[in-house]
C-alpha cells in the first residue's frame, strides 16, 4: 500500500496535513522540536543541539527522556498505528539525533528555496518574476510563528526569515527590469516596515515607488531612511539609496541602483539558512541576476585608494597534521563558493577550489574550538594563509584576549575600532557607540572580498559586531568556548578539535625533531606520544627540550614523562604561554568558582567518564547544579562531552585537576568527595541488582549519606539503561575502592549489615538457560543463629574493603547477564581480595561463590567447584540457611556442566528445602523451575513440567520476567523431547521474546539454538538454519565457546567449511 502523503508547513505557523487533512498538534515544545526539524530540511540535528534550542544553557535532568517522549509522540501523530517504539519512515534516528524525512514536496520551505534556485538560472524577467512571486506566495507569516521568541532565537529561525527577505529584494529586481514594479510594491511596502534600515531594500522601494509614477513618495522613504539612519546608526545613507534617490529626482536611471544591490544581501547579515547555519543566496547560487548595464548619468568620482591590510600572524612552517579538518573545511568552503552550503567551515579550501579562484557567495562564518594547547589558533591562521589570495581586499586579525591570564579581556568596541583603523578610518569619522561603529565596519567591507580572524574569543557577544555583513567575505573565529550563539543567529559552522591521534603525534615529532632523530626509537616515540595524550601543546614542549639536548636519547625523554606522569611537570616551560599548566590554568581560572571546585574534585573520579549525578555526588551539590556547572565547564573544554550527558577528562587535565585539587583542598574534603562518589555508586547499584534479582537477599548498605542522591530506578529497564551506561565506571569504581584502603581513608564501625545479594537474579536458573544456579548479586544477608537477623561484626570494617565488595556484587546479575564474564570475574577477585581482609567467614563465602560463579561461566571449573565447597561449608558453620540454599543452587550447575546431572538434581532439591525452610517465595519459585529442568535433563519430562508449571505460576504472581523466560525454557525442552514440537516452539518462544526484551544475549542464544533443533525436527530446516545463524552471532560476539558446537552444527548439515 503507497504510503500516505504528509505536507508540512514552517513559512506561517508550524501545520502538519496528513491525507489531506490538518493535523493537531502537540504543545509548544512539540511543535518546537518539529519545527527544528523542519528548519533542518532533511539534515539531522543532534540530540544536544535539540536540547539546548528547547530549554537553553539550563536543561532539566530529563531534557533527553522528554525529547523522546516527544520524538514518539510526532511518530505516532504522522504514522498513527506505528508500533512502540518503531521509527517510521518520516522521523528517523541519524548522526546522533533525528532527521525529517523531508523534500519539496512535502515541505514549503524547501519548495520556496527550489523556487528561489530556479529563478536564479538565466530565464527572463518576467519568468524569474512569476517564479519569486510563486516562492513567496508560500509564505503565511513568521517562520514558525506563535512559538515562545526565545525558542525562535536559539533555533535559528532569523535566518530564514532573511531568505525571504533576500526573495522579496530579488523579486523587485525582477519586476524592475520587467517594467512592472506595481507587482511588488505591496510586498516592498510591507517588508520595509519590518526593516526600516535596510538599505538595500528601502532603494529598491525608492526605486518601484518612482517607477510607478509615485515621485513624491519616493522622496519621503527616502529622508525618512536617512534620518533613521543618522538618528539610529549616526551615518549617512550608502551608495545604493543614493543612486536610487538620484533616480527618483530624475538625475539616474534607476539600472545602476538596482545593479548595485544585486550582489549584496540585507544591510548589515547575509542571508542564511536555518538548517545548520548554512548562508544562502538564493538557495544554492550567489545573489543577483542582473547584468552590467551603463551606469546613468552623475557626476563622475575618482576612486578612493583603501589600504589593503595584512594583520595574519606568521604561519607555522613546521605545521603538521589535521589533514582531516583541512580537507573538510576546504570542501566545505568550496561549496560556499560556489553559492552552495555555507555554513560556517573550519578548515582549509581544497587545491582544486584554491585553484579555480573562486569567491564565496556568501559570508562564511567558521567557528574554532577546542581545549587548551588543542592547536586552535596554528590551525586557524595555517587555514587563512592557504587561502588569503582569495580575499585581495584585505585579511584582518585580532587576538580579542577571552582567556588572558592578566584577565584584560579585549572588549567589541576596542577590537572594531582597531579594524577601522586598519581600513583607514581617520578618528574624527568613527561614530560612538559600538553598534554605529559595527555598522560603519560592516559597510566598508560590503561587496568586498575580506578575510577576518578573531582569534581566542571569549564568547560569542563579545564576536558579533566584528562579523562581516556582505557576500564574499570569510571569518574565521577561534575559541575554548563553543560559541553555539553564532551557530544559532548566524549560521556558523563549527569544529571542535580533537588530541591527535598516535600517527599524528608522530609526525608531529618527526617534523621538530628530524625523522633521524626518531629512527630507532620507536618504543620511547610511543611512549612519549601517549603520555602527551595527542595534545599539541604537550608534544610542542617535549619536542622543544629534545631539540635542546641533541645527544639525548628519546628513551631519556620518555623516561623523564614516565617519572612525572599524573602531573604537569614535565611540561613546564620559562614562556607562560608554552607551560602547558599555565595555559590551561587560564580556562580553570575563566570560570566561575563553583565551576571551577567541580573541575578540581572530578581529578578524583576513577571512571573513564562520568555523568551528572555522579558529579553532583562528589561535589555535593544538587544535580540540577551541577548539570549546569558541566556545561559551563564542557563550554571552555576543560571537560569533553563525547555522548549526551556523557563527560570525560582529557588526561592531561585530569592531572592539572589533580594537581589544583591538592594544591586547595586538604585530605579530609578530598576522602568526604570520594566518599560521597562511593556511596552514590553503591546506592544506586544496589538499587539495580534488586531490580534485575527481585529474590536475593540483598542487605542494604546503610543510609544515603548527607549530600548524596542515588538513582532513583523504577523497574528493571531503567535498571539495565544505568548499568549499561555505567557499567565501566562501576568497575573502575571497584578497583579504585581496593587500592583506596591504603591511603588512610579510616575505619568505619561494620554494623551496617553486611551481607550480599542472595543468590538468582530472578530467573531459573543457567544451564541451557533453564535449570542449574542463579547468577545472583553477591550473596545473602547474614544471619545469626538462624533467625535471619543482619549479623553486625564484632569489630570495626575497613568502610573500603566493605563498600568495594558489596559494589562488586551487586554488578554480578547484569555483568552476568550481559555476558561479560571476564569483567565479572575481575571485579569478583578483587572483591574477595577485599572480603579476606576482612577475616569474616561470611564475608569470604560470599566473596567465594560470587568468584565462583564468574569463573564457572569462563569454564574455569577446576577453580569454581573447589570455592563453593568452600563457601557451603562456611555458610553452614554460620548456619546461614539462605547463603547455603544458593550455594546448593551454584553447585548443581557446576554438576550440569560436569555431566553429573544426578548431583545437579539433588543439589537443587536441597536448595528446595531450605528456601521451604526459610519461607523465601521468591527463591522457591525459580528453584521449582531448577529442579525441574534437571528432572528433564534425566528423561523425566512429566516431573519436569509439573515442577516447572508450578513454577512459573509464582513467577508470573511475582511479576519476575527473568525467571518466567526461564522456566518457558523448561517448558519449551521438556515439550521437544515428548514429541509435542508446536508446544516446544510456542514455549520457547515466548523464552526469546522476554530474554530479548531483558537484553540477554547468552541465554537469547541458547534458546534459539533449542529452537533450531525442534525446527529441524518438524522438517522445516530452513528455519532451523535461520535460528541457528542468530544464535552464532550472539555467540561469537560473547567469546562463548558454544559459538564452535553451533557452527559445527551448520557446517555439517550444510557443508560448508567457512562460517567465521
């Protein structure tokens, strides 16, 4: 069936028509997300960009799970009956974010611009004409209008709104040369009210007023321009609504004004297009369609020599690397040339455009950014230098100073008025005030071709007024901050650097050094380029002293930054500006205080990022605050932001980090900051693995402490989206924990409760992904005599070797889950390392069985089968009934996996007993399902679906999915070998379907594997074949070793020798 057309509209208020018919639509923030979209025309728009557009610099917590709720919402509003959670053919994920599928036909403001490029090809003038009137017809009022004026502006949609300005000035043109200018005086008359200083605009008003017999008219729009701008601006009219008031008195023809304007956008900003920034003359070529015509009588003048200035500081001639970002901007910005896309690039031009001398159509903004020492400002003026032969009227530099260590920041005023000065402006003929002075810049670089570098911005006020206004011109702005001010009101194009990668580093020596100097040295060049961390800087000042000391070895120099590493000593040079500490010093001291005491403490983080709350946590401060302290410290790239709500360190930040949280705060605020990190850690991973093992035995780990907000997980999805992302970070956590117990840190009382997790993650067990023992959460709560009391430890606990332990097993059901096993079986080491410390029998048969259990999984049974041995018999000496029920349970799969499935069955018929004994439902439950997995095991499959009905009944009363998938498994199996296959394939089945939903691939392959076999013996191979497949991919990206059995099985049956 064709799919229904949908139409939206963005040129008037945001409408959407289905079929024909208007669509209602969602609130004012829906409607905004749309109509960014829309805006985009067809390019994506990251998840960050739609955030800040929706809320600005201080979004809420749940900016991103909002954004999607209402990404669903606007689906199911252009697809109604899309099933949750599909994409649909119109709102599509892409780079990051989401994309529109949109063309001309579905979207006005892309028909308008496909209107406005084919008025531009070489038609006639009263078909370029019909084709702008047509174009702007499209138009019923503000882009977007009735949305929120703060919104419009962080979208971008002003520079929209300048392309039908741009239409309304050409449409003019069209109709003056076609001899009917009455056709456009009503759309002249109303765009000049909305733009009373636009000059090229009100001349073309002066000009059709005139021309249809309107003298008088004429004359008033122009002294009222004039006084506007000698009142407004404190100038005179230009050369453009001169010419066209000498038409109106009779002394012209008209045909130079016209002309002149041509080639020239609204006075003082190009015209744009919201979709990135990208500037726009007339859709995809240079603005005017007119041709030279002889100019109208007037006087004659000579021409005024201008000074041309060349300000560009010297280029590096040992600039190496970044051949990557050259290459992007360079393509980019010969596209702009060509009147294409001109976003805002920062690069370098391509030979090929260098080559063919071609000017931009369009200002070109490009905005620089990246940390500290990052390699901004080298890249910036290498960039401009390749290309100053294009921009003959000029290039124009300024160190505008937005990160001076003196705190001297140049101010807008200062640098304008020093441009004027380099354009030859004598003092007595500069305005006051900044704007009259931006004005008067801008109109002495109209229809000229100027270079402009703004070099070290401090933000994005601070660059406006020192923007060029007119086609043909190039700025190139360098900044620690992200300026995504010009991104949103004038289009620009960013690019943030990056370190450099090893091979760039390299060559990056190479060319200090000599490659002579490199030759044999591999190990030391190596060594020297990761512990620089890719930074230019760093590189700069290492390849400095090597120069310095030719007969020392690399090796020398290497060794001396292995000595110093986890600080900046290394690279400390006499030069402020070439001491890697003191340069970035000047972003650590650029932000405000609670900004900066963030940065300093995020040095203790151990994770290879971190998100908000954690920071919040260490800092001990609210979320909301310290989700705004992030972005103000990801704006100077003091920190990095590689995902959404994702935060890194660069490393050698992290060190001047740490060597200022040192420096400032004493031992005992730094030991509260990583206690603080701990406890929400903790808190929150023990809130997970209760989630993911509804029936362990999980003891809680104390109160939250003061300062500290743990997650707040609400089911078991939410628990398995943290740990996912997290999961990294907790391990790291954990190890940091282990080494934290030698620094002093203290000795906390041990009567917090001291146990584990209990034994299952909520399901029925392993084996097959049916029967056996539970990948529990780390162990039971103790008991005391039996009564299942918490047990409380006679003497203090390192809090240390307590909290790492209880950490690592609460990550043991999603780490098992998931299938990293390796992972698992490290934390689970240094987790009983911590537990034997301890000298707690409980403790250390906790620690046994959960290493246990991780080294069974790597098949590393001669190691698991001896420690739970061991921890049953600990568990019955401290007569802890539960530990030793789930002990039973780990036991009886490490029988299934020894073959011995006799002693799988009789370990779990014990567990059976003693959770009967304890009362524990929930654990009953999941072992009914073990036990009856084994009876199936053994042949006997009517025990075994009686066990496992039972079981699954409680399961689903208890609402555990895990153990439900579980015991379909069961079901499934018990079914296959009775001879009953559509019950086999109905129950295993359903196991897939939940073990997909849960996102656990080990056991989603070995059902499928069991669902190829009864595939197979229904005689449908092909589906066997099919599912088979499926399971080899889990298998093989697991590492598993089962990964070999199944493709054995398909090679046999298909002959094939190569399935790798």
């Amino acid at each position: 069936m064709a799919p229904v057309p949908v139409r939206f509209g963005i040129l008037g208020p945001v409408r959407v028509r289905r079929a024909g018919a208007e669509q209602v639509l969602g609130g004012p923030q829906e409607q905004a997300l749309l109509a960014l979209l829309l805006a985009r025309t067809g390019q994506p728009v990251t998840m960050d960009g739609i955030v800040d557009v929706l809320w600005g610099r201080r979004p809420p917590a749940s900016a991103v799970n909002v954004v999607r709720r209402h990404v669903g919402s606007l689906r199911r509003l252009l697809e109604p009956g899309l099933p949750a959670r599909a994409t649909g053919g119109w709102l599509v994920r892409d780079a990051g974010g989401y994309r529109l599928a949109t063309d001309a036909d579905s979207l006005d403001l892309m028909r308008f611009r496909l209107l406005r490029d084919e008025a531009r090809r070489d038609h006639s003038p009263a078909r370029t004409l019909e084709l702008l009137t047509e174009a702007l017809s499209l138009w019923r009022g503000p882009v977007a209008a009735g949305l929120p004026e703060e919104v419009r502006e962080r979208a971008g949609f002003a520079a929209v709104a300048r392309e039908r300005l741009a239409a309304v000035r050409e449409s003019a043109d069209a109709a003056l040369r076609a001899g009917v200018p009455d056709a456009v005086l009503p759309a002249l008359r109303e765009t000049a009210a909305g733009h009373p200083l636009d000059e090229p605009l009100l001349a073309r008003l002066v000009l059709a007023l005139a021309a249809t017999g309107q003298r008088a008219e004429a004359l008033a729009a122009y002294r009222a321009v004039s006084a506007r701008l000698a009142d407004e601006l404190g100038i005179d009219p230009g050369a453009e609504l001169r010419a066209a008031h000498r038409t109106a008195l009779g002394k012209g023809s008209g045909r130079g004004a016209v002309d002149a304007g041509a080639d020239r956008t609204a006075y003082g900003g190009a015209d744009r297009t919201a979709a990135g920034g990208a500037d726009r003359t007339a859709y995809g070529s240079g603005y005017g369609t007119a041709r030279p015509s002889p100019p109208g009588p007037g006087p004659v003048t000579s021409p005024v020599t201008s000074p041309v200035p060349a300000q560009l500081p010297h280029d590096l001639l040992m600039f190496t690397g970044r051949r990557g970002e050259l290459d992007e901007v360079l393509a980019l910005f010969a596209g702009a040339g060509a009147g294409g896309s001109a976003g805002a690039v920062a690069g370098a031009e391509s030979e090929a455009a260098a080559a063919s001398g071609r000017s931009p159509g369009t200002v070109v903004i490009s905005a620089i950014a990246g940390m500290a020492g990052i390699g901004k400002t080298t890249l910036a003026v290498h960039w401009a230098h390749r290309v100053a032969h294009r921009f003959p009227d000029g290039q124009l530099y300024v160190n505008l100073r937005g990160f001076d260590p003196s705190g001297a920041v140049m101010g807008a005023g200062e640098a304008v008025r020093l441009f004027l000065d380099a354009l030859g402006v004598p003092p007595e003929r500069v305005p006051h005030g900044v704007d009259a002075q931006a004005a008067l810049y801008r109109g002495l670089l109209a229809g000229k071709r100027f270079l402009v570098l703004l070099d070290n911005a401090r933000d994005t006020e601070q660059v406006r007024p020192l923007l060029p206004g007119a086609p043909g011109c190039l700025a190139i702005v360098t900044s620690r901050r992200q300026l995504s001010g010009l991104v949103a009101a004038h289009g620009a194009h960013t690019l943030t650097l990056r370190p450099l990668d090893a091979g760039q580093a390299e060559a990056f020596l190479a060319r200090r050094l000599g490659a002579a100097r490199l030759a044999g040295a591999a190990r030391a060049v190596a060594e020297i380029t990761d512990l620089c961390a890719g930074l230019p800087l760093a590189l700069a000042c290492v390849a400095a002293r090597a120069a310095a000391r030719p007969g020392f070895p690399l090796a020398a120099v290497a060794a001396e930054l292995r000595a110093a590493h986890g600080s900046l000593d290394a690279f400390s040079r006499s030069d402020p500006a070439a001491n890697v500490g003191a340069v970035f010093s000047w972003s650590s001291n650029a932000v405000p205080p609670d900004a900066a005491r963030l940065f300093r403490l995020l040095a203790l983080h151990p994770g290879p990022d971190f998100a908000a709350p954690a920071a919040a946590a260490l800092a001990g401060l609210p979320e909301r605050t310290a989700r705004r302290l992030l972005a103000e410290l990801a704006d100077v790239h003091l920190v990095n932001e590689p995902a959404p709500g994702r935060y890194a360190f660069h490393d050698l930040l992290r060190a001047h980090a740490a060597e200022l949280l040192h420096a400032r705060h004493p031992a005992a605020e730094r030991h509260a900051a990583t206690d603080r990190l701990f406890a929400y850690y903790l808190h929150s991973a023990h809130t997970a693995a209760r989630l993911l093992a509804p029936h362990a035995d999980l003891l809680p780990p104390g109160p939250v402490p003061a300062g500290v907000t743990a997650e707040a997980l609400d089911d078991e999805e939410g628990a398995l989206t943290w740990l996912g992302a997290e999961y990294k970070v907790l391990l790291a956590v954990v190890e940091a924990g282990a080494r934290a117990r030698g620094e002093g840190a203290g000795v906390e009382p041990g009567g917090e409760g001291m146990g584990s997790g209990g034994d299952g993650t909520g399901s029925g067990g392993d084996g097959a992904g049916s029967g056996g023992e539970e990948a529990g959460s780390g162990g039971e709560e103790a008991e005391s005599g039996g009564d299942g009391s918490p047990l409380s430890s006679p003497e203090p606990l390192p809090r240390h070797d307590r909290r790492t332990s209880l950490l690592a097993w609460s990550l043991e059901p999603f780490l098992d889950r998931r299938g990293h096993w390796h992972d698992g079986a490290a934390a689970q080491r240094t987790a009983l390392d911590a537990a034997l410390r301890l000298a707690e029998p409980l403790w250390e048969a906790h620690g046994l069985r959960a290493l246990a259990r991780a080294e069974g999984r790597l098949g590393l049974h001669d190691l698991s089968g001896p420690r739970l041995e061991r921890a049953l018999a600990l568990f019955g000496a401290e007569r802890d009934i539960a530990g030793q029920a789930h002990t039973h349970r780990s036991l009886g799969w490490e029988c299934e996996q020894r073959g011995d499935l006799p002693g799988a069955l009789r370990h779990n018929r014990r567990a059976l007993e003693l959770f009967q004994e304890a009362g524990d439902r929930a654990a009953l439950a999941s072992v009914l399902n073990s036990v009856g997995w084994y009876h199936a095991l053994l042949g006997q499959y009517r025990q075994a679906l009686e066990h496992c009905f039972r079981a699954l009944t409680m399961l689903q009363d208890l609402g555990d999915s895990y153990g439900q998938a579980s015991t379909w498994h069961s079901i499934g199996y018990a079914h296959h070998h009775l001879g009953r296959h559509p019950h086999a394939l109905l129950a295993y089945r359903n196991a897939l379907a939940l073990y997909r939903e849960l996102g656990v691939p080990y056991l989603e392959a070995s059902t499928l594997v069991d669902i190829g076999d009864t595939e197979e013996a229904t005689g449908d191979l092909d589906a066997a074949d099919t599912a088979r497949r499926q399971a080899l991919v889990l298998l093989t990206a697991l590492g598993h070793a089962d990964a070999e059995r199944v493709r054995a099985r398909l090679r046999d049956r298909n002959g094939r020798r190569d399935l790798a």
